[in-house]
C-alpha cells in the first residue's frame, strides 16, 4: 500500500475520477481512518445522485463499519443538510459523497466534523497518514454497524423554514425562477421554495446523474435559460445553484446574473444590516466590491485561503456572522458551517419583503469593477513548479506591485489586481484579473495567461524530456 496512495485532500475535500483517481479500495481505506479519527463514533454517510455515488458509498460504509464505526446511512441529499442534521443531532461526524461542480466522472468525499464544519487540516493529514498506513481491521466483535434513516433533507427544510419569517414572505407571494441543474438539490430547495410560499418556475427539474441541463458547475456563462426565463415569467428574482446545492447565484428582476462575488456582497451586506456589523470572511480573489460595501454598513474584511475549510477556520478564529467565496458559497456560521443555497434563498426573500425592495435596487446601489476569470489544464505534478517560477519572475518584473502569496501569487497595483492560483479541486491553473475600468481588467488578465502561458509551456517541456 505504501506509495500507491493518491488521493490527497485539495482545497475542499477529495476529488477525482471515480476508478482512475477515486477507486473503491480508496475509499474502503479511507473509511477505516476516517472511523479511526473519530474513535468509532456515529458517522453520517450521505451523497449526491452522480451514477459512482452508490459505488463510494459502499466502500466508505464498509471501511468505516471496519474501523469501528456505526454508520448512519441518510441517503441522497442536498449537501448542506448533512451539516445541518450533524450539528443537531450531536454525531461524531459526516462523510459526503459529492462531485459538487464538477463534471459528472469526477466525484469526491467531504469529511465534516460534529459541529458540521470541514475538519481542519489536521485532521485531513491524520486520515491521509492513517490511509497510505492503514490499522488492521478491528476482530469481528469490535467492528461496527449500520443503520439507514430518512429525514435528512426533510430536516434541514423544515429547519430554514422556521429560521425564517416565512409568513412575512408567504405574503409577497414572490415569483420566483428556480434553476437546481438536475442535481441532488431536488427535491429538496423546490420543497423549500414552496414553503415561502412563492410561485416558482423550475428549471432543469429533472434528476439526472449527467447533468441534462447544463453542467454543474455555476457560473455567469451558463445561467442563460434562467435569464431568459425571469424575464419573460416576469419573476421578481432568480435563484440558480450547482450540481449538489450549496452554491448559489442570484439573477435580479431584470434577468442579470450577478456572479460569486456580487451576489457574496448582497448576502453579506444584509447580515452586517441584521446584526448593525461584524466581520466577514472571504478569501483574496474576491472583488474588491465586497470591501467598498462594508465600509458602508460597519463591515471588517478577513481575508483567507479559497476553500470551505480555510474559510471556516478564519470565521471561527475571528468570531465573523458570515462567510462567502466568488464562486457562490454562502456561509452562515451561526447556523450551518457549510455553505447553504437555502438560508441564502431565504434571508433575500425576506430582506426583499420587508423592505418592500426590488433585487435590482440593491445591485445598482454597489459600485461598478470588470472581471476577468479563466482556467487553464495543469496537471497536479506542475502545479508546484509553476508557481514558483511565476513567483520569481513577477517580483522580478513588477517591483512596484504588492505582492500577497497566501495562496498562489496576488499583484495588487493601484488601478487594479491579478491574482494566478492552482485549483485545490481540479487539474488547473487559474487567472482572476479585476479593475474598475475594464481595459486595464483586460490588459492585466493578458499579463497573467501569457506568463501562465511560458511557464505551463516550460516544464511541460522538461516533463516531457524526463519520460514522465
């Protein structure tokens, strides 16, 4: 075993391609350190609907029952109810099953701990140790069992149902559109949507493991159907998640998807109005939109490292009321620590309904940036080397810029920033560029993909001369 183990914890858990990088005996080791960690607690073990879901999870319950464990089997969900039911039903810990956005042959596992927050990294590094150096199995009287229950997803929309002041919302009779991208978010936020009370137009409603409709990922390229759709349905908002149901986009009245970064801002300005300020996490290749806005409503800024679990251990070292990523988490510590498509949903329509507002008021109130965002293929093995050439050579050519390598390398400049990271999650390279005039956004994504460009170029090249 020593030396074939692959699977490594990335930015938010561990993903790959089921049987290539994610096989079933990875997951049998997995489960036996995972219940190990956990001291042979009661584990909840839930996934998303992908077609290698059911795989993964058989191996997991097997692992886990081997190492100890009673293992609670929830059954396909929506991802942020399995935090939702650990932290309220005093387990030890949950194990998820979810690709999240990425395409339908990749898949993954998130481990949460009984609060219902990803574990810290150390942890992850306890069970990758545990996993490329695995304990025997436990003698047959010591190993675990296994249950199955229902309610896991039900649970969690009966509970934002009562958070909320539905009957305030139920009162505007909202028309919503709905996009949950064929994912494992059905039925459960069409469930939700109806308990607001709210006429909703569903799109991509039908479950299916290839993502029929559109792919799962979310970004601003992709929502056109629910553009179109709030338009002509003449909603007066448009909410659109991921494959599995926690990242969130809103589209505004007038069909304009706002991206991570702006719909983030919205959701967080209406908990710095909710609580009269606090601190708010995101990490560094957030908008500056987020900072001019907090200015305005007794905001603090904590910037942290991309990734659920870098952005949960800064809100809970900070005491922050809320958390967010451009890529659509929205986080609310107080209740879920993982990022919850449904407590977003609702705290908008209820912010809507009491201030008599349209979605539209609150975007043009924010000040105008241009962002530019592009991934590249780099393979894992590349990643380190090319970081640090692009280190080297930006402090070599742009002095004058401040520099920030919390994770990959940011160049702040006066008029704008350019950040280049490795995905945490994916076999890729990324470029963020940002400015208030689009030109200069433009000009500095240039600089990024051409230098991304040489170094991916240079040690694909001395890959290739290796014999790698």
């Amino acid at each position: 075993m020593e030396g074939e183990w692959r699977p490594r914890f990335g930015s938010s858990g561990i993903r790959g391609r089921v049987a290539e990088e994610l096989a079933p005996n990875d997951a049998w080791f997995l489960g036996n350190s995972i219940a190990t960690v956990f001291k042979k607690g009661s584990i909840l073990l839930c996934s998303d609907h992908r077609t290698s879901s059911p795989l993964l999870v058989h191996s997991l319950a097997s692992g886990l029952m081997v190492g100890g464990a009673l293992v609670i089997q929830g059954g396909q969900v929506i991802t942020p109810a399995v935090s939702f039911y650990v932290r309220n039903h005093q387990l030890s810990a949950a194990v998820l099953v979810t690709g999240s956005h990425n395409s339908p042959q990749i898949n993954g596992l998130e481990v949460l701990a009984g609060d219902g927050a990803p574990v810290d990294r150390t942890i992850e590094q306890r069970i990758e140790e545990l996993a490329l150096n695995p304990p025997n199995p436990l003698p047959w009287d010591q190993q675990g069992e296994t249950t199955s229950i229902d309610g896991v997803g039900q649970f969690w929309v009966d509970k934002v149902t009562r958070i909320m002041n539905t009957a305030l919302i139920q009162k505007q009779n909202f028309r919503v559109a709905v996009d949950v991208c064929n994912g494992s978010a059905i039925p459960w936020l069409l469930d939700l949507f109806q308990g607001f009370g709210c006429q909703y137009i569903g799109i991509n409603t039908e479950q299916t493991p290839h993502f029929s409709g559109r792919s799962p990922n979310l970004t601003v390229d992709l929502l056109g159907d629910i553009s179109q759709t709030v338009q002509e349905q003449k909603c007066d908002l448009g909410i659109a998640v991921d494959g599995d149901g926690d990242r969130v986009f809103l589209v505004d009245e007038r069909g304009q998807v706002l991206p991570g970064d702006v719909s983030g801002t919205i959701f967080a300005r209406l908990e710095l109005e909710r609580r009269g300020g606090g601190k708010i996490v995101t990490p560094i290749n957030t908008s500056n939109v987020v900072y001019d806005m907090a200015k305005e409503f007794k905001g603090e800024i904590v910037s942290s490292r991309i990734g659920p679990p870098a952005i949960v251990a800064k809100i809970k070292a900070h005491q922050a009321i809320f958390g967010f990523e451009e890529s659509g988490k929205a986080i609310y510590p107080h209740i879920n620590y993982l990022s919850d498509s449904g407590l977003a949903s609702g705290y908008i329509l209820e912010y809507l309904a009491q201030n008599d507002l349209s979605l539209s008021a609150l975007v043009d109130e924010l000040p105008e940036y241009h962002q530019v965002k592009q991934s590249l293929d780099c393979p894992d093995s590349m990643k380190g080397s090319v970081m640090k050439h692009l280190i080297k050579a930006f402090k070599v050519d742009f002095p004058s810029a401040e520099f920030v390598t919390v994770d990959g390398i940011k160049m702040i400049f006066d008029d704008g920033w350019l950040l280049l990271r490795p995905s945490g999650t994916e076999p890729k390279f990324k470029v963020f560029s940002e400015s208030h005039y689009e030109p200069r956004a433009q000009e500095l994504f240039q600089i990024g993909l051409t230098y991304l460009h040489e170094a991916l170029s240079r040690y694909s090249k001395m890959k290739n001369m290796s014999g790698d």
